[in-house]
C-alpha cells in the first residue's frame, strides 16, 4: 500500500509573505501535495492570548481530515502550542510524550518544552506516526533523541519532524540506526529553511527498515518559513 506523508513546521499558519494568519495556504498546500498523513510543528490550540485559536480544527474543516492537537507549552499561560496531525485515515488513538528540559540550562539559545506525538492510524493495517519539533539547544536535542529512541517502533512506524539539526550533526546517528532517512531518496542536497532562500535543511522523514521509500522531495513552496518535506511510502 502506498501512502504519501508530509512534514510541515507551519510558523503557527502564518503566511510568510503576507505575515498573516492564513489557513486557506497551508490546507491549499497539504492538498496540492496529495499527502495522506501529516505532521505539523508550530501550532496553535484556542486560548485566551489573541490568534490563539483551534488552528487543526480550521485545517481539519479545509481538508476534510481526521485531526489531533497535542500541547507542548502554554504561550504566557495562556496560549496553547505544540505539534498535529492530520490524516484521511482514521486516527485510532494518540500518545504524547513530554521531552524532559534540560537542568541546568548551559546553552545560549531560547529553550522551551517539547514533545512528540505518537498516533496509532488505521490505514488498512495499524500505522505508527510520530511527529515531533527538537529544541533548539544541543542539550535539549540530546534529550529529545533519548526519549524518542525508545518510543520507535521496529515496524510500520514513521517518524518525522523540525529536528532543528543538520544532517552532518552526530545527533542524528541513534535515528539513522533505527530508521531509514528519506533524505537518501531526495534528488540532490535539498534544502528546507528559510523557505524564500534556503540556506539549512532541519526537517525530516524516517520510516522503519521495513518500509519502502519511493520517492522523496522538499518542493519550492513558499507558505510558511520552513518548505515542506513529501515522501511516498509503501507499507
């Protein structure tokens, strides 16, 4: 069975070129793509801070997908924020796993609170999906692949994320060992970040040893400040 799968630091919907809240672009762009699962990263829950509104259930209602919000921070106490999913298929349960902080904070960098998300989805069999947004810090991101390490599945189980690395860094090494890197699949070094003039790639799709990549692109889209990561999987 094949199946396409997205990976989309959204910057909480706002527009990159207008600097607007715009559902409309992300759910045109989720459409276009023709992607059946998706993990989203900088998204907003309802709250009592302003623009801090049900942002999956906007995306849900454009799409016409099955949806899950999971909390990472509370903006100011107020706002929620953390990572989705969306998916034409059947969302049979999710699983949201806290990333420890760091103690002491050493490094320079902002450091919030993380976490992953990991969904059971009926695709026919049951699917494994994780999306998850890495701290800043090389701290956090120690403890982010630590706590993620062994939640993976050893079958049927996609991860994918802004890992805030680059592909050179060593951090990425207990992943690689455990899953293949669709960055193996892309036609060339393709960036993803900034999405007008990339100069890094910080995002990711892995997938079990079991699972069969068959095509892999980051196309030059420009919506929300990341460029989105495609792959179509056979499972």
């Amino acid at each position: 069975m094949e199946l396409n799968i997205l990976s989309f630091n959204t910057q909480h919907c706002m527009n990159y070129i207008t600097r607007k809240i715009d559902y409309k672009s992300v759910a045109d762009l989720i459409i276009e793509s023709g992607a059946d699962i998706i993990g989203l990263n900088e998204i907003r829950g309802e709250g009592d801070l302003f623009e801090y509104e049900a942002q999956m259930e906007a995306l849900a209602s454009l799409t016409g997908y099955y949806y899950y919000f999971g909390q990472a921070i509370l903006v100011n106490g107020k706002g929620p924020y953390g990572n989705g999913i969306l998916s034409k298929y059947p969302i049979k349960s999710v699983e949201k796993i806290m990333i420890p902080d760091p103690e002491p904070k050493i490094h320079g960098q902002h450091y919030e609170t993380r976490c992953i998300l990991k969904a059971t989805i009926d695709v026919g069999t049951d699917l494994t999906f994780m999306v998850s947004h890495f701290g800043l810090n090389l701290d956090e991101r120690e403890n982010a692949v630590k706590t993620l390490l062994p939640a993976l599945e050893s079958e049927k189980c996609v991860f994918m994320g802004d890992l805030n690395t680059t592909p050179e860094e060593p951090i990425l090494d207990g992943i690689r060992a455990r899953m293949t890197d669709a960055d193996d699949y892309l036609s060339g070094k393709l960036l993803s970040y900034p999405s007008d003039k990339p100069e890094i790639k910080i995002d990711y799709i892995f997938v079990s040893p079991d699972i069969k990549i068959k095509y892999a692109d980051i196309p030059a889209k420009v919506v929300s400040d990341h460029r989105p990561y495609f792959a179509r999987i056979d499972i």
